[in-house]
C-alpha cells in the first residue's frame, strides 16, 4: 500500500480483537489519533471472523484464516503460539510428552478455534482433537484458569509470555511446534487507496513488528 499522507482528515471505522488490543492495539490507536488529530476513530473489540465489506469496517484486525471476496489481506505480523500449564498442574497431573497424551488431561481451549489442536512434528502434521474443561472466547479467561492450575492450554505468545516469565505457567510439548499463523488487516478493495486507511495499515504494520509481544520468551 502506497506511503500515507499525515495531514489526515475523516472517519474510521475499525474492528479489533479484545485481548490483543487491550494488551497492546489500544496504545497503537492511541498514538495514531495523536498524530492525526482531524480523524475520528470508532473502534469495535470483537473475536469472531467477520467480513469489514458486510459489516461496515473500513478495516477489520484479525487472526482468522479467513477470507472474503472484495476484501484486500494486508499481512501485519506472524504470531506464534504455545501450549503451556501450572507447575502445580503438572506437578499434580503429568508433564504430556506426545500431543496424543493431551487426551488423558484438562484442556482449556479457546472457543472460536474449535478443538482440533495441529502440531508439527519430523513426520508431518499431528491434529488432536480435545475435550475441554474449559472453552472461553477470550484468552485471559483461559489464562486465569490455567495460573489455578486447571488445565493444559494454548495461548498466543503475547499473552502467555508475561506468566512464563514469572515462572506461573510452564511451556509443554515444546518439541511439536505449533503452526504459526498470521496477524493481518482485512480492507475492503474499494477502501484500500483511502489515504486514511493506508496510515492506519502502515502504522499497524510497522508498530507491531517493532514491539514484537509473540516472541519466544528469553
């Protein structure tokens, strides 16, 4: 997309996920508007797939692999993921040396993903289906219940990192990786040359692979 203008004027209207906006979107908007006072922003949270041209966005923030007609992919940035639990839950239950052993254990899962868990592995993809005790459409539901100790789960790395640091959860089957998948910006076509929209594009891009919150933590 075209390098924008900063002398920006006009409304957007953008959808966001709720979690990573409050970790991490929300001072990104906030600093864009600051730059570009004459715009005026309606920001939504919502953790769903959605399609911006049926819905009304001028931009539409999201996880999803999906795709919709007359809508332009604008990647953002690659998002690792990780399977992690308790010490005192592993302690207690296990530590899972196969992705099939997650089938004798608590699983917490976030809701909107299903219940197939894919891990890679020397032999090619490995799909597990779970049972879980636990389905929540936000990750910090997940997150809370797995610093109890309730359960095995997967996290994005922007939330899970925090508690891996301080030693509250602990990485599992870190030798089946998780397949990354891809923060991206859906725009549709016909918004796609709008001054405003590219600022908004460029500046998510390049903040979110300057702050870099899914990296593996050190």
């Amino acid at each position: 997309m075209a390098r924008p203008r900063r002398d920006l004027e006009g409304h957007l209207r953008v959808k966001v996920p709720t979690t990573l906006t409050i970790l991490h979107l929300d001072a990104i908007l906030a600093r864009f508007q600051a730059e570009h006072p004459r715009l005026s922003l309606d920001v939504v949270l919502a953790d769903r797939p959605l399609n911006p041209v049926e819905e009304g966005f001028d931009l539409a923030v999201t996880v999803f692999p999906a795709f919709f007609s007359n809508v332009f992919d604008e990647p953002l940035c690659p998002l690792r993921r990780m399977v992690c639990a308790s010490p005192a839950y592993l302690a207690s239950r296990g530590m899972p040396k196969h992705p099939r052993d997650l089938a004798g254990h608590d699983i917490l899962n976030f809701l909107p993903t299903g219940p197939i868990w894919t891990f890679e592995s020397n032999r090619g993809p490995i799909g597990v289906e779970v049972a879980p005790k636990l389905s929540a459409n936000d990750s910090q539901v997940l997150l809370a219940a797995a610093r109890e100790g309730n359960g095995i789960v997967l996290l994005p790395s922007y939330v899970a990192t925090p508690a891996l640091r301080s030693g509250e959860l602990t990485e599992v089957l870190t030798g089946f990786s998780l397949p990354d998948i891809l923060i991206k910006a859906l725009v549709p076509t016909n918004r796609v040359q709008i001054p405003r929209v590219q600022a908004l594009v460029s500046t998510l891009r390049n903040s979110l692979g300057q702050t870099s919150p899914w990296e593996q933590p050190g």
